[in-house]
C-alpha cells in the first residue's frame, strides 16, 4: 500500500496554553524509578517552556537519606540520562527542589514536612496551590493520605491550610472492585473528589488527546460514527518487552488488570462516547462514564466465547533467545498469570449497537505498538466485479498512539495507466514529522494540567468503579476455573489463538 504523508504548511495553528501558577509540589517517593524518568524530566521541561511560574518550589520525602544538595544531584544525573538538561541551564531549575527523609508510617516524618512546608511557603511568598504526589505502592496511598489528615496539611475544614490543596495518585486503582471501593473511602475520608488527580499516562499522549479535537472539530467524521457505517473497532496494546523488574509486581496482577482496568477501557471510553456539551473536565468525563455504563456486562458463558488469555513462552526477541513467561526471575514456578488477553466488548446504546469491539494486549510481542483501527464496513456493492474486482478492501482509520503517534486512512484510488487499475493508498499524518517537533512525554500535559486545576484527563471515581465493575465477573470467573491459558512463543507477531478466535466473527485483526 503506498502512503501519502500529510503536511502543515500554510495550515492556521489555534493554540491554548495555561502556564502554571504559584504551586509547591510534595513528592513521595521522590527517590524511585518514576519520579527520576518521568517526573523530573516533565517538570524541567515545563521550565524550559516557561509554564512554571517563578513561585514553583518540589519538596521531595521518601526514605533515603539526603540533604538537599545530594537530592538535586541525583535529579541533574536523571535528567542527563534523558538528554533534556541543557548545560548551565538546569543549576537555576534545581535550585528549587528540597528534601525531608523519613518513614511514612510515623507521624514526626510528617511533622518535619509541615515545618519544611512553612518555611518554604515563606520563602517564596506562596499563597496559591499544593500538590501532593503519590510516587508510592498502592498499600502506602491511605497510610500518607491519613498521617497528611493527622498534621493537618489537607483536609479542608479540617484545620488545614486553606490553599487550594490537591492529590496525584498513580494506578493500579485497586486490585478489584471491593478493593477499588475501598480505596476511594480512604481517600475521600480527606480528599474531596474535585481534589484527586489519579494518573493514566495513556490519556497524556498527544493522539489520545486527539481523538477529541479529531472526531468534534471535524463534521466530515461525525455522520459516519455509528454502526451504520462501521463494522468493528480493534484497539490494540502490544508491548516486546517482559515483565523485566516488575515480576513480583505483575505475577499477581496479570494483562486483565494491568491494562484492561484503565488504559484500554479509557480509550474505548474516548473513541465511543457521545459529544460532551462543553470542552471542559466534567462535561467530558461525564460522557465516558455514561460510555462505560452502556458495555454489556460478561456472562458466564461469555468466559469462554468473547474473552481468550494466553502466557508467553520461550522465543527470541530481535535474534535474541528470551525465557519464558514462568522462568522470569521473580514470577511462581506454577503461575498461572495471563500475559495476553483478547476480549470482544459490545456497547449497548443507539450508536454502537450491534458493533463489537475488540481489545488485544500482550507481553512479549513482536513490537511495541499501542493503536485504535475504526474499521469501516465493505461497500455494499462493487460496481468493478466484471473486471474482476468483486472485493474490495474495507476503509480503516487508525490513531496510533504508540511508538511513533500519528493517523491513518487507508483508502481506495484509480493509479494513471490503465482503464481501471486500482491500487490501495494510505493517508498518513505522522505528528513529529508533520510538526517537526518532538512529541511532548506526557507527564508533561498532566502536570501542567493538575497545576492549572483540569481534571478533564484523569480518570473520575465513578470510572474507575465502573471499569472494575466490569470487569470482576471475570476475575470471579477465573478465582473458581481454570482460565485455559494457552501458550506463545515470545516475539511472534502472529497468536494463532487470537487470530482464529476473531475468524469466528468473520473478522482478522490488524497485522502487528
């Protein structure tokens, strides 16, 4: 298929940034993994782009020990191993960032982050917002959020500080439902929901965001967003790596809950929901939970017919033998935790009704891809069958969202020769290419955006209760049975399983 690439020139760009105001941003956990790749880095970023107002100070806390000049070391050393600090530029950057060390069960840590806080808030005359970042296990979440509770550094009307006082929590959202419920009392016991800022990087991504600006800023599109006109939608997860340093972590989590629960049920939600009224936070999220409300709930025999889960074995990933899923270091030597699930969802509302969608995601793929194919159904007649075309390949629009973000439409056109010689073409819009510019790391957008006080893309309570309502049937269902796990090799671009289980519905998916 040849491909068309797409260009900006003398396109008008209509741009709209809020740049932060007065903020101090409380990390815990600011001596691990996320914070140095993708915390520190985002942050400096909005610095160089002036997005963080003068006033912006981080007070890191965790349980290392450092002073303050240690911390900011390790910090220069994250952000040269990210290639985004520009010599002699970051110095007045990191002068900004403190730290207290501590354990997070003891209520001293947190006194000795309070007197920090005011001596801090003194010093750069700050008034306005404090975020507190939860850079932690999920088991710590209700441990800080009630010892912040106890020094009085939220809750509003509490006796705590009447800034503007807001949370960040990282997934996993819970293991289940009862466990997601539970969390949310916790947290809620100080933190109003208009507080809770609970992170899917999913929906940072530029094309995620896309979909908003591509289905209701154009009406070419509109009209043919319904089952009159599409046949199926494939959303695709596909990772190359394994569980690497995450086995303890993932062999009692699995693909189901590690992808399905948020970021594969956050995009459906996007692609599927009605126009909201407004572009703001609630109107937004209100549309993708009414979406999540109209999935049809799973059966038991649904268990067996529209969802198929598999563990990845031996193979080789770029010429390169890998073990199999149950000799990673770390993972039970029975396990029988999925590393590949295929699901059919059906949305049961006017638009959607009778269109399946079909999720994949999996470990130990052939490539790293993360995608959304609207598949558009076949014409209903082929008026070339006499020369011999009497099947012609379907439309597809495709956001792809990881690695490289961009949108595709794949289409049919008359190539100069011949009376009639057709040949299929594709319309390519490859951001970094199109913009020449480097894709924004999107740590960056939620930030800024948690900063500003938009919720619009970060998941809301009822969500995530709905997304695990959704999917607890299933994890009730494999609790009591066998979950039938079928075994594929690491690196294959082709899960004979998978394929065969959609041939079923007279369908294939999309080559990874």
């Amino acid at each position: 298929m040849r491909t068309i690439e797409a260009t900006a020139d003398k396109l008008e760009m209509v741009c709209a940034e809020t740049p932060a105001g007065p903020v101090s941003l409380v990390v815990f956990g600011a001596s691990g993994d996320l914070a140095h790749r993708k915390l520190y880095p985002s942050l400096y970023a909005l610095y160089r782009r002036n997005l963080l107002a003068g006033g912006f100070y981080l007070l890191g806390c965790g349980r290392a020990e450092f002073s303050d000049t240690q911390f900011r070391d390790t910090i220069r050393q994250s952000l040269k191993s990210a290639n985004a600090a520009e010599p002699g530029e970051y110095d007045a950057f990191l002068a900004h960032f403190y730290y207290v060390s501590g354990s997070y069960e003891e209520f001293a840590f947190y006194s000795r982050i309070s007197q920090k806080l005011m001596a801090l808030d003194e010093k750069y005359r700050l008034g306005g917002c404090r975020i507190f970042y939860l850079s932690l296990p999920p088991f710590l979440y209700p441990v800080v959020a009630d010892k912040l509770s106890q020094s009085r550094m939220a809750c509003p009307g509490r006796g705590g500080p009447t800034q503007d006082v807001r949370l960040i929590v990282e997934k996993p959202f819970g293991h289940d439902l009862d466990s997601a419920k539970q969390l949310n009392d916790q947290l809620g016991g100080c933190f109003d929901e208009s507080q809770i800022y609970r992170i899917d990087h999913y929906l940072g991504k530029e094309t995620v965001q896309n979909l908003l600006v591509f289905r209701f800023a154009n009406s070419i599109f509109e009209p043919l967003w319904n089952r009159d006109f599409i046949d199926h939608v494939q959303i695709t997860i596909a990772e190359s790596v394994g569980v690497e340093h995450r086995a303890g972590y993932y062999d009692t989590t699995g693909a189901l809950r590690d992808m399905f629960q948020n970021h594969m049920l956050q995009m459906v939600s996007l692609m599927a929901m009605e126009p909201p009224a407004a572009f703001e936070a609630e109107s937004v999220r209100d549309e993708k939970a009414k979406l999540l409300r109209c999935i049809r709930p799973f059966s038991s025999e649904d268990m067996n017919t529209a969802i198929i889960v598999g563990q990845y074995g031996f193979g080789k990933i770029d010429g390169a033998a890998v073990p199999g899923y149950l000799q990673e270091e770390g993972v039970r030597e029975d396990s029988q935790t999925e590393t590949f699930v295929a699901a059919k969802l059906a949305v049961e509302n006017w638009r959607w009704k009778g269109v399946p969608f079909y999720l994949r995601t999996g470990k130990r793929l052939a490539r790293k891809l993360t995608e959304i194919v609207i598949a558009f159904k076949q014409v209903p007649h082929s008026m070339f069958a006499a020369a011999g075309l009497d099947f012609l390949e379907a439309n597809q629009l495709r956001f792809q969202i990881q690695p490289e973000e961009g949108m595709y439409l794949s289409l049919q056109a008359k190539r100069p020769g011949s009376k009639l010689c057709m040949s299929g073409l594709e319309l390519a819009v490859d951001y970094q290419r199109v913009f020449e510019t480097k894709m924004p790391e999107a740590y960056q957008r939620l930030l800024l955006d948690c900063m500003t006080g938009d919720q619009m893309l970060f998941a809301r309570q009822d969500s995530i209760l709905l997304s695990w309502q959704l999917l607890q049937p299933i994890l009730d269902y494999w609790s009591q049975q066998d979950k039938n796990l079928f075994v594929y090799p690491a690196g294959t671009s082709d899960i004979k399983p998978a394929e065969e289980w959609i041939k079923k519905d007279g369908r294939k998916w999309r080559p990874l």
